[in-house]
C-alpha cells in the first residue's frame, strides 16, 4: 500500500486524466450523470441551504474557488441560481477543467476562470483572485498523505478567504463499518489544528459512509 501511494502522489494528475471509473456526478466514460438533479437537491439539504439560514445568499456577487470541481455543476448552479460573481475552477488534471469549461461557457461566458494546478494548493495559486468563498466537497479524501494534508490545510490557513467550506470523511467512518480503502481520513481536531487563522462555525451531520460538510470563518 506504502508504495502504490507513492507512486499515486508523484503521478497525481495522471491518475486523474485517466481514471475510467466514475467519481461524483461525472463518468469518464459515459460523461456527465443523470443524478445531477439529484446531486444538488443533496448539496442543498446538506449544506447551501444552511449556508442561506445562516447568512444569507453568501454567494450573491462573491468570487467564490472551488477545488476539485469535477464536471463544474457546482460552479454552474452558483453562478446560475445563487449569482455569484465569478467562480474560479481549480483541478490537477486537465480532462476536468475542460469538461467543466464545456459546462459554463454554455450558460456563463466571462464569469469563470479555470486554473490547473501541480498538486496541492500554493499560494500562487490564490494570488491572482481575491477570493471571498472556498469550496471544496469529497476532494480530502484523495489526497495521498496526511503531509499533503497539513500542506493543503496550511495554505488555506494564510490565505485569510473569509469563508471556507470542506467537506471530508471524518475519522470516525471505520468505525460506522463504511469500506474507505486508503481514504484519508480528517478528523476535527486536526482542521482546528491546521486552519489556526480560522473559526468553525457549524458542521453537519456525518452521513452514513462518513461524510461531515464543515463551514469555517475567518477570525478577526
């Protein structure tokens, strides 16, 4: 296992352009699903939904980054149903900013931006963008390592965005029986450990294969 995931880190976006299995709402062989509809009505009960109750339409002309964007559906509902102002797409693999390129210019020319990127986060990446929303759903769970981790998480840290949502499977999903594989389990403690500039202000249920959304504020 040791050395498949280090193979898996060195060739991150390989593995990515060229995964044949179907991952979120996205088939790569068959492209995109039929359970769309089904996927945001999920992302609302779960955590937009809270969102709005919470603070309102957060999203109204935000420039909002999503990292791991799949088939940009996401970045297509904010720009379309919640007005955000721009959306900036962030993925290691090509096949997925293109697909979701696809997606927007149909419906949302001029209000999205598409950046791929060499691994993990960097804050070379952020600089260009004043970014007021960070978004990332089922992404945690496929990074190689838990220093990729703390990398990943760090770098949120310094970015000071003022809002940021992450979804992750928690540690607590071996004990629900759920079958992970090499997942990366992130517990709370460590998201409170690694993202020291910031606040969280709510966390949903943890679904039944161990999903936990947390919503995270930047401290004043």
């Amino acid at each position: 296992m040791k050395d498949y995931l280090q193979a898996y880190e060195k060739n991150l976006s390989g593995f990515w352009n060229s995964v044949d299995k179907a991952y979120a709402h996205v088939s790569y062989n068959a492209g995109h699903l039929r359970g769309e509809a089904r996927l945001i009505k999920n992302w609302e009960a779960h955590w937009l939904n809270h969102s709005q109750e919470q603070y309102g339409n957060l999203f109204e002309n935000a420039t909002v980054m999503e990292y791991g964007i799949g088939g940009g559906l996401l970045g297509k509902l904010l720009l379309t149903k919640y007005n955000a102002r721009h959306y900036i797409g962030v993925d290691i693999a090509e096949r997925q900013l293109k697909a979701a390129a696809e997606r927007l210019g149909a419906c949302c020319r001029h209000k999205y931006s598409m950046v791929q990127v060499n691994g993990s986060l960097n804050q070379a990446d952020l600089k260009p963008f004043r970014i007021d929303v960070f978004v990332s759903q089922a992404v945690m769970q496929h990074f190689p390592s838990t220093e990729y981790t703390r990398n990943f998480l760090g770098v949120l840290s310094r970015s000071r965005i003022p809002y940021l949502m992450l979804q992750v499977r928690d540690d607590k999903a071996r004990l629900q029986g759920t079958s992970i594989g090499h997942a990366q389990l992130i517990s709370k403690e460590m998201l409170e450990t690694y993202l020291r500039n910031y606040e969280m202000v709510w966390q949903s249920k943890r679904s039944k294969i161990g999903y936990v959304f947390y919503w995270w504020h930047l401290r004043s």
